[in-house]
C-alpha cells in the first residue's frame, strides 16, 4: 500500500514538473493578430517564443545593430495590446530616426531598402 | 481560451510571414491616425546620458508621442526603450493628485488641501528644530530633481533649519567616482567628453554593464567598434559576462572584488613593458600613498610587485591569466587613444574610491587624458547627479559649487551669496546616507523629507531601515509622483510635477547643463517641487519666527512656478554661486539654454562662450577658458581643480581589498545585483508600463549552468537567496552570464518577495560612503519549480 501510495505520489509530481515546465496558464487574453496568450504567457519576452518559432528572424535581429544594442521587438512591434506587425514608422522608426524619415525616404517604407530585422544601414 | 503551443507556434510563422509582404492579418491594429503635435525640446527623464528629446503634445495639451532630438550630441536622435516610454506615465491613473495625510503610521491617508499640507511640514520640521535641535531634521532628494530643486532644498535645510543633513540617492551610485575624481584629479567630474568615443582606439569597460544601463551611449560604443572592427579595441572586465560583453574583444572575467588587484596587475604590466609616457609623467603626476604622503615611482612599482600579471592571475581567478593582462595593459598604453568607463560595479564598492583611482592611475601612467580620445569617464547612473547634486550642494559635506561645507571661508561665499549672516551655516558636514538612516532608526531625526526617491527600497539592508522609517515618532514626508515602498511609511504626501510638466535644468555625466521647460500641466493638483519647497520654506519662518529662515525664499516667493521661479532660482545659483568655480556656468542662462539643441558644458563663463556648447576637455589651454585664466605656467595642461594645491595628478598607491563580506562554507556564492535594460530603479515609472513591464515582469536570479547543476535548478524555477539579513525568492535563469560562485539579481521589483535589497549587506566604503551593494555572501536553495507570479507596484 505505501509502495503503490509513493508510485502514486511520483507519478503526480512528475505530471506536475510537466506541467510547471512553464508558469500555469490561466485565461487568455486575445491580441489583435497574434495567437491569443494567457496572462502569464504574456510576460514571456517575445523573443523567447521567437527565438523558437521564427528562428531566421530571430538569429538576423540578434546579429543586426537593433540587436548588439538591445532594441526590442516590442519598440517596433508594439506589445499584444497594441501589435502591429508592420511598424508605424512614425512612431517606431522615427523614435530614434526622425531626420531619416522625410526627404531621406520619400515615399518609401524604410524596410523597402533596409531589410527587416537585419537592418544593414548601409544599404 | 488559450492555443494550444503547437497553434501558437503556427499561427505565429504565418503572421511572421506576412510581415515580409507588408500586409497585416486580420484583427491586428492598425497604425494610429496621424494628428497635429507640438514637439517640445527637453531631455531624457532616465539614466544619465543626458539624451535630448522631443515630447509630441497634441491639441488638448496630452504628450502623446516622444522622438529622440537629431541635432543632440549626446545621442544624435537615438533612444533606448525607457527614453521612448516615459511620456506614458505622465497620464498614468495611479498619480499622486492630491496631497495626503495620517497623523499616524497605521491610518489611512486622507486627502487634505495644500495650506494644510504645507502648514503641517512646516510645523513638524519646526517643531522637531525647537525641541530636538537642528541636525534631528534632514533631506533626502535625488538625483532624479532638477537642479533647482536640489539648490532650493539644500539652501532651505542650510539656511532656515541650520543643519547640514542634506543628502541624496547618488551616494549610493556615484559618491565613489567623486571620491576617485576629487583623490586623483583634484578635481569632480570627467576630463572629457562623450565625443572622445568616436575618436578612441582603444576602450576599457570595467564594471558596468553599458549595454543594459546606458544603452544609449553603448550604441556610440558599438557603432565606433563595428566601422573600425580592426583598428579599436573593446576590453571588458566584469565578473559577469553581459550584453555589454557582446562586442569585446578581450573580456576578463574575474572573481567578485578581486578589481584592484587586477587593475594593479595592468598598471604593473604598463610599468613592466615600460609603456608609461615619461614625460606626462615628469610634468603633471606626483604619486600618493595613504593619506596622500608623497612618495617616489620607485616606492610605487615597489608597490605593484605583488601584483605582476601570474600572481594576480591566480588572485582573479575566472578566465584571468596572465597573457590577458598583458594583453589589456598593451592594447590600454599602446592605442592613439584610450577611454575607460565604469559604473557601479566600481562605485558600489567597500574600497570604491580606491577602484576609482587604480582607473585613474593606468590613465595617468600612460597620458591617456586631456586629448582626443583620450579619458577616463565615471558614467552616471541618473540624470542629474551630476548637476544637481554633485554641483548643487546635495550632500551633506558639500556646498554648491563644489565647495566643502567645513571650509570657512568657502561657507563665508555662500552666506554673502544668500544675504544671510556669516556663522549661519553650521560647520560641521550632516550625517551621509547611511548615517542618516542610522540616526532615523535610533530617532535622533525627527523629521525628514524624501523627495524623488525610495529608499524603502533602494537602501541596502532595507528592512533593517524600513524598521526606524516606520517609527511613530519620525515624521516623514515624502514628494513624488506615485506611490512607492516609501510613501507607505509617510505621514504627508504630496503629489509633484513630472518632467515637462514644469521646467529646469538637468546636468548629465559628461558636464553638459540641459534645459527642459514645461509643456504640459501636472495632473490633479500635483505642483512643481520648487513651488512646494518655497511655500514650505515661508511657512517654516513663521513657525520658527525667524527672519533670517525666510531669506531662503525671499527671492523667489509670489514668482510664477512654471518657468519664472525655476529661473530665478537657477541665476542665482549660477550667477552667484558658481562665478569663478571650476563649474562656472554663468554662461549657461536660461536664454542660452534655451537656444541650445544639447545644452552647455562647463566651465562656461560667459554666454558668447556657453552659445559654442562650452567646454569639451578640461584643463587643455585653448579649449577650456579657465585653462588660460588660472594658468601658472606655460604647459598646455592647466590642473586647476579644488582639490590638489600642486595642480598635479596623483597616482595612487591602493593594495587590493577584496568584499567586506566573502563567501564561506555557511555562505558559499557571491550575490551581486544590478539593472536590465526595461526598468529604470524600483520601477515606480517602468513598472507601469505595459510593454517594459512584460519584458522583464519581476527580479530573476541570474546562475551560471554549472552552479544550477550543482544546486538542482532549473530555468524559471523558484530559487531562495539567503544572507546573514535575510530571504528573498525569485525564478531562476540559468545562463552563461555571472561567474561560477556568483548569483546575479536584478534590483527592479517593488514585491516583498523579491525585493533583492532586503538581503544586500549595508556596508560603506570608509571614504565616499557609499555602500558595497554589488558584492556580499550568500546561500541559495531551490524552493519549486516554475510558479505563476504577477508582476507588482505599489498603488
């Protein structure tokens, strides 16, 4: 009986070890555009599950200047309330680049010369 | 409901995808409307780079946007995260609007009026001189507030309640640099400029994580590095491996508190390699043992013999041995030019001035200063130490224009300044920081008031200070924008004006003075500090029936508090008080200032002078002006600095001193703490946005892999960091970044189970006082695994 009583008991804990691999979910909360995440999820870094489910995107930002300089994809992308997949360039571009948009671009997009999330500014 | 982590992994491909043809899935946010702004010119809220900003405000008077000013020369438009965001708090729900009050500690707040507020902290702090005596009242400000409202506060505790106990949070980050500058240089404050970076061959990191905490300026670091891979050199000392470490080329990983013994060992190698400048040295050095005893170079490389680069090799430990010094020594003394800089990881030492002078002396040695590209650069951590605090008279031993309180007739300038009696000021220097919350723990302060900061959270060893804050019969007012650990433990509070809300001067870490004038109104009845200081201060004469107190104030009662009383306040500290100092800044008027993209850096005598931008390189004759006026020979370098009556630079003698508490078998790893980049401080701005908050939610401890091996942790599980002061439990993240022995962790969390302060030891360098936050012993245990935690501030 306490044989069966402590297989029981490290079966539980292994189920739950399973289950804490990651902080538990609780309700969601739907952001526009990206897959809905529970609260908890949502203070994961983007990065994290990026790194993980857009690896080509992940491994370009992280060797661009944007990455050696930390600025994260919420600066461009928003966070879940607010996401935009394709940035505001007034807003996220023109934070740090305000005397690049304008005549510098004419009515080009910055990503229509400067690859996205690379960003050779040499381009 | 929430997707299953295959869905999410899917869906999140597709939406990546479609981001490349510039199309947005359906459901997602479109950009905002664009709307007419007025963009307002200031500078950055945060750390201390002092960048330039411009604050978007829309038609009903809202900051609705913030764009980094192109024209500055501290960040030539660039932001980091926090400098993007800040403008969001300035609406944030959670404003202190009102100002409020509790008889007792363990009340409510209730909401009061202004004259009520204002009449009680007058007759507190009146109450507490009358019956307890000057010194039982104290400030305790920030270098968060702009000058003139460290000026104000300083000269009010000076001038009506007679006491020197007038101190600020930088002596917990930058008392050790000034301690270093004012011991090596004779002077506060560095050389040079940010400008040397771009001109450099050669940069040493030490104890700073730039990276993270000035990202800014590390973007200045990295750019320089990467257009000239093969010509500049990065070397990077630091006991953790961090972003920082990224772009180095040689990183030294050393043991916690073995920083002297490894700055030494490259002083040694300099001497060893006979790489010194000879002739630098012949003409402006002297060399300096114990209480500045002169003595020879040969007594000094007498000294360095315990440190050649095999012996410290085997002090340093980590990934240190002797061909890396020697390395770093060549690539330091060899390169056309080389600037050091460092941060708390030096500062926040028990021996932190003395770290700050074996910087200084590899400088020194090698002449690496006073020309392009060429300095040695204590960076700041908030953004007004510096101007408001260093220079304004914020600390209990100085006067405003760096001038000791104990010297006669240096106190005898600042009474004649301010109309008041000479003798008015007492003498004696105030009680510093930790001194000062030693003397509330006993009760020995009455009354002191806490503006712009926390230190329920920032002191080290808090609880042990939290105990005396907490103290019925130590009355605490406390002026700040939001609730924090601190307003918790205040009778009185009252609601301040945020930056742009009201307007002055922020002085960052390369000398440069930078205006920021109001642009929008405060929110509730939330007013501006020099405002509350000033009615506080007439209200207080009365009390106290004495004249002489209302002197403070006089000259700025009845101004208009927007622009008007700031400006008042600040000619007079520049016009009187800073005429014919080494931060002379008469130049810098707010006329001038406002003129300027990026402000002035002094010396700056005049205004045709400050209208260049002032002074990039002091003590260089044709750069500085004071280099020609207080010449006393004909050599180019002009040390003209307070401190050193021989105007010369002084290398120091300093042994290695390791912690003031290293591991032992009870207590085997080190604790170290410091920043990431998503928050600045407690987080009582940053905590309150969504974005920064979501990217660093609460305190990680940092553990190398094979340390969490040896424990059992794994990543995000719940780890206990216990010292002799006590617990605390955060998640883990196991990585390759502190060194083996050494736990990392993050000081950015209000929550009472994280707040990693509540276990750093309290200890103070004998010198600068400042304490020994970064190094100290511990014990850690797995507790669980991953547990579900929310993110929290105070509210």
């Amino acid at each position: 009986m306490k044989q069966q009583f402590l297989a029981l008991l490290l079966l539980a804990l292994l189920v739950a070890f399973a289950a804490c691999s990651r902080p538990p979910v609780e309700p969601s909360v739907a952001a526009a555009g990206h897959p809905a995440l529970s609260a908890q999820d949502m203070l994961i870094p983007c990065s994290s599950c990026h790194q993980e489910v857009t690896p080509g995107v992940y491994s370009e930002w992280y060797a661009s200047t944007h990455g050696l300089d930390n600025v994260k994809c919420y600066q461009c992308h928003g966070t879940y309330e607010n996401l935009s997949v394709t940035p505001d360039m007034d807003r996220s571009c023109g934070a740090c680049h305000a005397n690049k948009l304008g005549d510098h671009t004419g009515n080009r997009l910055c990503w229509d010369c400067h690859t996205p999330h690379s960003f050779t500014y040499a381009e | 409901m929430s997707l299953s982590r295959r869905d999410f992994i899917k869906r999140s491909a597709a939406l990546t995808a479609a981001s490349y043809i510039g199309m947005t899935l359906p459901g997602a946010t479109t950009a905002q409307a664009a709307e007419e702004l007025t963009w307002h010119r200031g500078s950055c809220r945060l750390c201390g780079v002092g960048c330039r900003v411009q604050l978007g405000v829309n038609v009903k008077g809202v900051a609705v946007a913030l764009r980094g000013e192109p024209k500055s020369r501290t960040n030539f438009g660039y932001l980091c995260m926090k400098g993007m965001m800040f403008y969001r708090i300035m609406a944030h729900p959670d404003r202190l609007t009102k100002p409020l009050y509790r008889e007792s500690k363990q009340q409510p707040f209730r909401e009061i009026s202004w004259d009520e507020a204002l009449d009680i902290a007058a007759r507190k702090f009146a109450a507490a001189k009358r019956e307890h005596g000057p010194d039982s009242t104290a400030y305790y400000g920030s270098g968060q507030c702009l000058t003139e409202e460290t000026y104000l506060f300083q000269k009010i505790m000076r001038t009506a309640l007679q006491t020197n106990n007038v101190e600020g949070n930088p002596r917990l980050c930058m008392a050790s640099a000034v301690g270093g500058y004012l011991s090596s240089f004779g002077a506060d404050e560095p050389i040079g400029s940010y400008a040397n970076i771009e001109k450099s061959s050669c940069i040493f990191l030490i104890g700073s994580n730039m990276a993270e905490a000035h990202p800014v300026l590390f973007r200045r670091v990295m750019r320089h590095k990467l257009d000239n891979r093969d010509r500049v050199k990065i070397i990077n000392a630091d006991p953790r491996f961090s972003a920082t470490s990224r772009i180095a080329d040689l990183h030294l990983q050393f043991k916690p508190g073995t920083d002297l013994a490894l700055l030494n060992a490259i002083a040694y190698t300099i001497i060893d390699e006979k790489l010194f400048d000879q002739q630098f040295l012949a003409d402006y050095a002297t060399f300096r043992q114990g209480k500045a005893e002169q003595v020879d170079m040969t007594a000094y490389w007498q000294s360095l013999q315990d440190y050649s680069p095999e012996k410290t090799a085997a002090i340093c430990g980590g990934n240190i041995d002797a061909e890396k010094i020697r390395a770093a020594a060549r690539m330091f003394a060899t390169s056309k030019g080389s600037v050091s800089f460092w941060c708390m990881g030096i500062n926040q030492r028990k021996r932190g001035v003395w770290a700050n002078n074996l910087i200084h002396n590899l400088h020194i040695l090698t002449g690496q200063l006073c020309r392009e590209g060429a300095d040695s650069f204590s960076l700041t951590g908030q953004p007004n130490a510096c101007g408001g605090v260093r220079e304004g008279g914020g600390l209990c031993h100085i006067l405003p224009g760096h001038r000791p309180v104990a010297n006669e007739k240096l106190r005898n300038q600042v009474e004649d300044a301010w109309g008041i009696p000479r003798g008015r000021i007492a003498p004696k220097p105030g009680a510093h920081t930790m001194k000062m919350f030693q003397q509330v723990n006993s009760g020995a302060i009455k009354a002191l008031w806490i503006n712009c900061t926390s230190p329920a959270q920032s002191l080290p060893n808090v609880d042990l200070y939290r105990q005396g804050m907490a103290r019925e019969d130590v009355f605490i007012v406390t002026s700040d924008i939001f609730p924090t650990r601190t307003t918790e433990l205040s009778n009185l509070v009252l609601p301040t004006a945020f930056h742009f809300e009201k307007s002055g001067v922020y002085g960052c870490s390369e000398r440069r003075s930078q205006l920021t004038l109001k642009a929008v109104e405060p929110p509730g009845d939330a007013r501006p500090e020099t405002w509350i200081a000033t009615e506080w201060c007439a209200r207080l004469a009365d009390q106290l029936q004495d004249p002489v107190a209302l002197q403070a104030v006089k000259p700025f009662l009845g101004k208009e508090m927007a622009v008007a009383q700031p400006q008042a306040i600040w000619d007079e500290y520049t016009q009187q008080l800073t005429k014919h100092r080494d931060n002379d800044l008469r130049g810098a008027t707010y006329q001038v200032l406002g003129q300027m993209a990026d402000g002035v850096q002094w010396p700056a005598p005049t205004e045709a002078y400050a209208l260049t931008g002032g002074t990039g390189i002091k003590f260089v004759k044709g750069i500085d002006p004071l280099a020609s006026s207080e010449a006393k020979d004909d050599k180019p370098y002009q040390f003209y600095g307070p401190g050193h009556p021989d105007r010369k630079l002084w290398v120091w003698i300093r042994p290695q001193a390791g912690a003031d508490e290293e591991p032992d078998s009870n207590w085997p790893l080190y604790l170290s703490t410091g920043r990431v980049i998503d928050h600045w401080h407690t987080t009582s701005m940053t905590g309150r946005i969504p974005e920064l908050m979501r990217a660093n939610p609460y305190s990680f401890v940092e553990i190398n892999p094979r340390d969490a091996r040896q424990y059992g942790i794994s990543p995000n599980d719940m780890v206990e960091i216990e010292t002799r002061r006590g617990k605390v439990t955060m998640p883990a993240k196991v990585v390759e970044g502190p060194i083996v022995g050494t736990v990392f962790a993050y000081w950015h969390d209000m929550h009472e189970d994280r707040m990693i302060n509540k276990v750093v030891k309290d200890s103070f360098d004998p010198g600068s006082k400042e304490p020994e936050f970064k190094i100290c012993a511990c014990r850690i245990r797995r507790v669980s695994g991953p547990q579900a935690l929310t993110p929290f501030v105070v509210s």
